[in-house]
C-alpha cells in the first residue's frame, strides 16, 4: 500500500530540505574561504622569509669577490695612505726609482734648483747642495729616491708588479694594529660587501694603521697593500721607533 504524504507533510520535507541545503551551502563556503585565508597566509610568510633572507644577504653576508691592486694599470702614488693626483710622480730606469723633482718641491715646501748632474735647494736664501745627480725625462728633473729618503724623512715600499709606490713619513711612534684571529680579510673599502684582495694574513702580522673609522682601520701589510680591516680582527698599539 503507498503512502502520500500530506500536504502540510510535503510543506514540511520542502522546508527541512531548504535548511538543510543551506546549511550545508554556507558550511561548504566557510570552508573554502578558510582555505583561502590560509594559503593567503603561506603566500605571505614565503614573501616575508624571502625579503628577509635578501636583507640579510645584501647587509650581512661578507663578499667573497677579488679585488684587483690596481684595475686601471697605471702608476699609483700613496703618501700616508693617500692616492696622490699628481701625475707620473716616479719612474723606474736601470731598476732605480726617481721621483719627480716637482712632487719633491710640492712635498717639501722647498725650491729647488738644478745643475748639471747635480741639485741644490734654497735655504734662508743661501743654496744647499744635496748631492743627489739628477736625471732628466722629457725636460723634467727626476732624482733618485733611494739618495733623497732620509732628506725628505721618508720610508717607502715599491711593487713593481702593480706600479704602485707607497711612501710614509720617518714618524718616531706609529699606531699598528696585530692580527689575532685567523682568516682575518683585507677589503677594499671599510664594508663587508666590498671586494677583498688575495693578501693571507695569520695571528701575529702587523699592519700600519693611517685611518680610523667607527668599525674599520684603514691599514698597510708588510709588503704594502693597502685597505680596510674590521677592528675585531685586530689589537692596536703603539709602536716605537728605538
């Protein structure tokens, strides 16, 4: 025997099949919005780990580039650490280094005059003659460093291989910085992003110091080459001429 439901029974299937469509709609909604919030989430924390990861990158990993003594391949000057502008300070004949007369007169604040073979300067009006021959390149007087060093009270280091000549004043004390840590670098410029040069230092090396910044020295190795090393890498003090 069949059973038909009534109408008010049919009123009633009709609503609960509503709700219950409804319900499962909006429950169904929910869900896939909560997914959506949650891959938003992923999204962002990738793009937050990511831009962390590049700051500290670009900020705090050191540079492991080299760098090159001298990229340009010309003659280059330091006094006291300094690059000096003027141009063809020195040049190199027979393996003996000459200065140009004019750097020396510039250096000195003495005016020089020129004989045959030979150099005078002027003092309280009366000439001086400081034995040193003179040589001449292209109508410029060039003299000898290794004769004028302890006239201008200067000590210097020649590499050849870079053209690079650095020249220090006779100072009685100098700051020096000692190593004390291994694989200490020497940078270019005072930062940990700069390019460092192929130089090896080991605990115990000593490096003339010319600058000092807030976390940086600006230092020479023995054999003259020239950059920036972190002060935690370092010991300071004063040395002493006997």
């Amino acid at each position: 025997m069949l059973y038909y439901p009534s109408f008010c029974e049919k009123i009633a299937l009709w609503q609960f099949g509503r709700h219950f469509s409804t319900g499962y709609l909006s429950f169904s909604a929910m869900l896939k919005g909560m997914i959506l919030v949650k891959k938003f989430i992923v999204f962002l924390a990738l793009i937050l780990l990511a831009g962390a990861g590049y700051y500290g990158y670009t900020n705090y990993w050191p540079s492991d580039e080299i760098a090159e003594m001298n990229p340009q391949n010309t003659q280059m000057v330091y006094m006291e650490g300094i690059l000096q502008t003027q141009r063809d300070v020195f040049i190199e004949e027979q393996g003996e280094l000459l200065l140009k007369a004019s750097y020396v007169e510039a250096y000195t604040d003495k005016v020089f005059q020129f004989q045959p073979e030979t150099a005078v300067y002027m003092e309280n009006n009366r000439p001086v003659d400081i034995e040193v021959p003179v040589q001449m390149h292209n109508n410029e007087p060039y003299l000898p460093i290794a004769f004028i060093d302890s006239f201008l009270n200067i000590d210097w280091i020649y590499r050849e291989e870079d053209q690079m000549l650095i020249m220090e004043e006779k100072r009685v004390c100098r700051l020096i910085a000692e190593v004390i840590v291994e694989e200490a670098v020497i940078r270019q410029e005072p930062t940990i992003k700069a390019p460092l040069f192929q130089v090896t230092l080991v605990p115990g090396d000593q490096l003339v110091v010319y600058e000092t910044h807030e976390k940086w020295l600006k230092v020479r190795t023995e054999n003259g080459v020239i950059g920036f090393i972190h002060k935690k890498n370092v010991k300071r003090y004063e040395k002493c001429r006997p």
